[in-house]
C-alpha cells in the first residue's frame, strides 16, 4: 500500500499511478531505505581504510594529504594549483614539500630552459621530458633533471705523488655539457641532447660512503683528476718538469691528460669542452733543493764560463813567457 501526504485513506486507495512511478514511489520508503545503510557505512569505512593505508604507505603528514592524494588517484585529474617548476637545484627541496613529486602524478610541472627531465612508473623509465610544461600521469614520477648547459668544475690543491713518492698540489679545472650529438643550435632550443645522453645522466649519481649522492655532474672532473694522478706517478718529479722550458713541460701534460678524457667522456654521453691544468707545486723544502740545485747549476755554468774565456788568455800568457828575450 502507498501513503501519500495530503491525501485520505479512501482518496490514497482510489488513486491510480503507473507502475514504474509506484516503484519509484516505493523505493524511497524507509522500510525499503535502511536496507541501504550497511551499504553507505560499509563504502565510508572502506574509503577511510583506504585513507589509511594510503598515510601509512605513502608517509602522508597527515589525513586530509592522504584523502586528496586518493582522490587525485582516482579521478587522474590534475589541479592548476599544483604547479611546479622543477630543474636539478631544486628537484629534491621540492620533493619534500609536494608529496605529488615524491611519489608520482597526477600534477603538472614545468621544466624551465636548458634542461631536462627523465620519468618513471614502477620503478622503470617512462619517457624524456624536454623544457615545458607537461602533466604527469598517475605516479608518474621525475627520476631526474638534467642540466643541459655548459658546466664548469674545478678543485684547488688536488694532491698528488710522482714516481719516487714526492707529493705534488695541482688545480684541475674542466668544461663539459651533455652530447647534443648531431642536433643543431636553433633560436627555438639553444641546448640541443640525445635522449640516450640524458637517460645516461639521469641513472648515473652514486652514492657515496658518507651517504652524500653524486650526480652525473660530478664525475667528469674525478676523470680527469685519476688521469692526471697516473700519468705523474709514472714519472719522477724531474721528468714531470724535465723540458726545454717550464711550459712546454706544462704543455705535454696538459696534452697527456686531455687525450685521456676526451676519450672517455663521450662514451658516457658526455661532451668535453676545455680543461685547465695548474702548476705542479712540490712542499716548500722540495722547492728549497730545486732552487739550491738550480744555484749550483748556475755557478757551474759561470765557472765553467769563465774558464772557457780565461783558457785563451793563460794559454797565450804561456806562449810569451816561453819566447826567447832579445837582448
């Protein structure tokens, strides 16, 4: 029997409606709606379980973060809000505070000029972003981002040991940017790459024993610094500096060291553009014997020249006192 409002028992009966509006009418009883409560509480206790899982999995601060991130998962939407620019300075400080990049998308980000960017979802690489803006899709992931533009390194006081064990300081300096292969410079991208080069930079960090993790960036210079370390523990401090002059010593060593790296470099996707070598700087007492050696050398030599000179004039002073007086 259906009850209406508004209308007598005997009016209720004698209305007539169709049989789907009476269904309608009837669905919305509450003899037939509380059959729908343990369906609604159940859906609620299962999204706050699903809030839950998602705070403890993910390290969510709190669970208004949790509710939202679940949300963005579900719907795979991204919100203009959430908007990133992100390059290699800032990547890890804005992980930190987007929990969007420390997991995965939905969110848009930016990548600004001269860099580049390298995606992952599970654990595996999914595409190469160049400069832009692009949203990611649901956990998707930045792995890295990438310099594009000319780097420079450089370390003062590098130590070092020849030969026969004398150790050596040296500055090393190097300038190097990412293989744009054969691509060319255009108004549109000033910093052409290979993805295959970016990909390589992306994967290529270490970390180190003190936990401080390295970037792509950073081994280019640690190159050249074994190079250079090989080459003057092959040679004794006298041969290092062994050359007509000073600088063509310094000029060969700095050709040794340069044919080494530039040969290895660009397997690693890694384009060398010019090093520095500084000076071999021996411990002061090492000095003190060059320059003592140095001395005796030059007093020789002016002895040794002076002799030369005198020789004629003895010999001649010989000659006169040997000749017969006229009386």
């Amino acid at each position: 029997r259906i009850f209406l409002p508004g209308l007598s028992a005997s009016e209720a009966a004698n209305a007539s409606f169709s049989p789907w509006v009476a269904w309608l009418i009837e669905m919305f009883h509450p003899r037939v709606l509380r059959h729908f409560i343990p369906i609604i509480v159940g859906w609620w206790l299962a999204v706050q379980a699903a809030i839950s899982l998602m705070q403890v999995l993910y390290d969510c601060p709190d669970r208004r973060t949790a509710a939202e991130f679940l949300r963005r998962q579900r719907h795979n939407s991204v919100s203009p809000v959430d908007f990133y620019v992100i390059s290699a300075e800032n990547l890890n400080e804005e992980r930190e505070k987007s929990i969007l990049l420390g997991i995965g998308g939905p969110v848009r980000v930016q990548i600004p000029p001269g860099h580049a960017a390298v995606t992952e979802r599970n654990a595996r690489m999914l595409r190469t972003l160049p400069p832009g803006v692009h949203d990611l899709g649901r956990f998707e992931y930045v792995q890295a981002v990438v310099d594009l533009q000319p780097i420079e390194k450089s370390a003062k006081d590098v130590p070092m040991l020849t030969n026969e064990g004398i150790p050596v300081k040296v500055d090393i300096g190097l300038a190097f940017r990412l293989d744009p292969g054969d691509l060319p410079v255009t108004h549109n991208n000033p910093f052409p790459f290979r993805q295959e080069a970016v990909r390589q930079a992306a994967y290529s960090g270490t970390t180190g024993a003190n936990g401080v993790v390295s970037s792509w960036s950073d081994g280019p210079l640690g190159k050249v610094r074994g190079a250079l370390a090989g080459i003057i523990a092959e040679d004794s401090l006298d041969e290092l500096l062994a050359a007509e002059s000073p600088r063509d010593a310094h000029h060969l060593l700095t050709n040794s060291v340069m044919r080494k790296v530039w040969d290895s470099l660009p397997k690693e996707g890694i384009k060398p553009l010019r090093i520095q070598i500084g000076r071999l700087a021996p411990p002061p007492e090492v000095l003190q014997q060059y320059a003592e050696f140095w001395l005796a050398n030059k007093r020789k030599e002016d002895m040794l020249a002076r002799a030369n000179k005198m020789a004629p004039l003895v010999v001649e002073a010989e000659l006169l006192a040997l000749r017969p007086r006229s009386p």
